[in-house]
C-alpha cells in the first residue's frame, strides 16, 4: 500500500526533529569526551596535516582523517601507539568506536588549542576582520607545534612576525583560506557515528542469527543421532 502525502508529512516531520536531537546529543557528547594530551594532540597533527595536504581541502583532509581513525588505523601515517593490535601486535579490526572517539578527543583538544590561539592574538592587529581574524585561528594549529609554541611563548608578537611562523607551504591555505576545521572535525563524527552505531548493530543481529542457525543444526544432528 503506498503511503499517502499526510502520512508523508507527518513521517518527515518526526525525521527531521529527531535528527535535529541526534546531532544536539551528539554534538554534547562530543564536547564531554576528555581531550587528548597535548604530546598526543601533536603526534595526531601529522596526520591531518598529510590528509589536508593531500588536496589543499578542508572537507576532504577532515573527513579521511575523521574516517582512517575510525576504520582503518593501519595507515603509515597514524603513530603506532593508535593502532589497535593484538597480544601477538596484529592489528585488530571492528574498533570503530573506540576510533570514533579518539577523534572526537582529537576534535575537543583542537578546540581548546583554538582558545589559546586567541588569547595570544587577542591584542594583536592581524589587518583583519573578525572573519578572517577567526579563519586565521581556525587553521593556525596545522602550521605545526613549533609555530604554535612559538607563538604562545611571544609577547606582543607583529602581524608579519605571526604569519612568518606558518611554514611556506601552508601561507595560502592558513593565513588566506576559509577552512572551518573545528566545524567539519565535528560534522563528519557527527555522521559517522551514525553510521557505526548502526553497523554494529546490524552485525550484532548477523552475530545472533548464525548463532540461532548453529544451534537448530545441532539440535538436528543431535535428534538425528538420537534416532539411530
């Protein structure tokens, strides 16, 4: 029987506001997950940055590197100490959440990287608007923890003194891109947790119902050898 236009609308309507709660609990637990350290955040910066570098795209570099956590941390280019491995160091596969939330401890760290990025140019006139002064901040840590130490330990540093700290590779895409880092961290672990949860769920029926099927079969050979 096709669902008529009403049913349609009253469908979309209960779609569209737990969706909305989705993200707002989502977005919730994502800021309540412990940040990483700061020796961690460091070690993880690389991989973004090969990511990002990759294309020169912010959509792009945080959503493989929101996705490689997640589903494969057997990558080169993410630290040994975060790829799940076994007794005999093989790694181990169907860690979805537990990458998941390492990259949501990435994402809650690089936020409070923001904050002590602002602070330190909070005095500074970086010949911007409140705009371009916030996109400058938003990609600042991809220059590298050098420049970031550099500037946190500088008083009163100039504009030119500041921008001279992002390493010539990265002038275009930090000191003149709009790349929303934070924002697109959050919205792919968003998205993808979705995704796990709902993954997990259905091998976990998977799982339940070859279980079921092993059991009916040895029931049957057991009854078979019972007969004879």
């Amino acid at each position: 029987m096709t669902t008529t236009k009403p049913e349609m609308i009253s469908i979309g309507t209960q779609y569209a506001l737990l969706h909305q709660q989705y993200e707002r609990e989502c977005r919730g637990y994502i800021n309540a997950v412990a940040p990483l350290t700061d020796e961690d955040f460091w070690l993880l910066i690389g991989k973004l940055q090969d990511d990002v570098k990759y294309r020169m795209n912010a959509d792009h570099g945080c959503d493989e590197f929101v996705r490689s956590l997640c589903f494969d941390r057997s990558r080169r280019n993410i630290p040994k100490k975060f790829r799940p491995v076994d007794e005999d160091g093989q790694y181990v596969r169907g860690d979805e959440l537990n990458g998941w939330e390492l990259a949501a401890a990435f994402a809650t760290k690089y936020d409070q990287i923001l904050h002590k990025i602002h602070r330190a140019l909070r005095d500074v006139n970086m010949h911007r608007g409140d705009d371009g002064f916030g996109d400058f901040c938003d990609s600042f840590p991809l220059a590298g923890q050098v420049a970031f130490d550099t500037l946190i330990s500088s008083h009163r540093p100039t504009c030119d003194e500041i921008e001279g700290l992002v390493p010539e590779a990265w002038k275009k895409f930090i000191c003149h891109g709009e790349n929303y880092i934070v924002t697109t961290l959050v919205n792919n672990l968003i998205r993808r947790f979705c995704y796990i949860v709902s993954q997990s769920e259905r091998q976990a029926r998977s799982d339940k119902e070859d279980e079921e099927r092993e059991e009916r079969l040895r029931n049957a050979r057991e009854a078979k050898k019972a007969k004879s």
